[in-house]
C-alpha cells in the first residue's frame, strides 16, 4: 500500500522546495508545461495547485492528529477526480493497474496536468485516510499499521511512509545528522 501514498506524499515533500513558479512546474514533465491555450492561464494553475498542496497538508495533520476532515477542501477536488483501469506490465505479465486523474479536456496541457496530479493525490491521500480511520486505535495506531509521519530527525520537515507505524527518517543524510553530537558553542 506504501506505493499508493507516493503521489500525496512526494507532493507536499516537493511543496519544500518551491520558492518560484518553475519549481512548483517540476511536479509536471517539462513537455506538459504548454499553458498558452484553454480556460486556465499559468497563474490560475499554480494557485490550483498551490491551494490543493495546502488543502493536503491541513488535512494530513488533521487526521494524525484526531481532529475532523475538512470535507469542504477535499470533496470538490475528489468530485472531479476520474477513474480508470489500464494494463502494466509487470513481472512478465499483463496486471490492470487503477489510475486517477483528470478529464483535462478544456484546459491547457499545463493546467491538465497540473490537475492531474492534484486529482491523484487528493485520490490517494482518501484512499490513506480511509486506512488510517478504520484503525481501531485511532487516531493513534494498532502495532505495525502503516503511517505517513514527519522524519525521525527534529530538523527535518519531510513526510515519511512508515509501513511498520513508528517514525523514521527520511535519508540516510537525516540519520547520519542525528547521530552526530551537537557541537557546543565555545
């Protein structure tokens, strides 16, 4: 199930990192980034996926935390979400695969896939909320359930996926920095 939470997570870790437009552009394949046609100029897409990002972020620490969803953040985004089975090869064999998206038909190949990923990770993130909610001990969690927490180490922001549900880091770097002394001041 961890593969699932890559979309979500991996987005609001890569929401670290956009300090301008081009950065928050780099969820999306430097082909797609076309946003001279459709409904939606360039700025109108990244404040969609700005907003969403946060909307993500709110709800995440919400349900570590015990507190309700925001179902008014999260029900228009899945609403538009659209569904599909696709083959994948995989091990040799033909598996059918669930994939979410967008019905980009009236937008810009920028804003479509900007929208796309918005849509997967609003998608997965449900799917994880649905998971973390049927757990009898939440909002805390039954030894061994899979959980999307903070890195191990204090300086670090980063979401992790923690398939046995206690924290960890997020790299080796994180690891390593922890380990080490702090110096004192002289």
């Amino acid at each position: 199930m961890s593969d699932l939470h890559s979309h979500w997570v991996s987005l609001l870790n890569a929401q670290e990192s956009w300090l301008t437009d081009e950065a928050m552009l780099s969820v999306i394949s430097a082909e797609a980034r076309d946003f001279s046609a459709g409904d939606w100029p360039r700025e109108r897409g990244l404040a969609y996926l700005h907003n969403n990002v946060a909307a993500l972020r709110l709800n995440h620490e919400r349900l570590e935390s015990g507190e309700a969803l925001d179902y008014d953040l999260l029900n228009p985004v899945l609403s538009g979400v659209v569904l599909r089975m696709s083959p994948r090869r995989r091990g040799g064999q033909e598996r059918g695969v669930l994939l979410a998206g967008s019905d980009g038909q009236r937008f810009n190949m920028g804003t479509a896939a900007l929208r796309a990923v918005v849509h997967r990770a609003f998608f997965h993130f449900a799917l994880y909320a649905d998971f973390r909610i049927s757990d009898p001990a939440w909002p805390g969690a039954t030894p061994g359930m899979l959980r999307v927490l903070g890195c191990a180490a204090p300086s670090c922001s980063r979401l992790v996926v923690c398939p046995a549900g206690r924290p960890t880091f997020c790299s080796p770097r994180c690891a390593e920095d922890t380990a080490r002394p702090e110096s004192s001041a002289s």
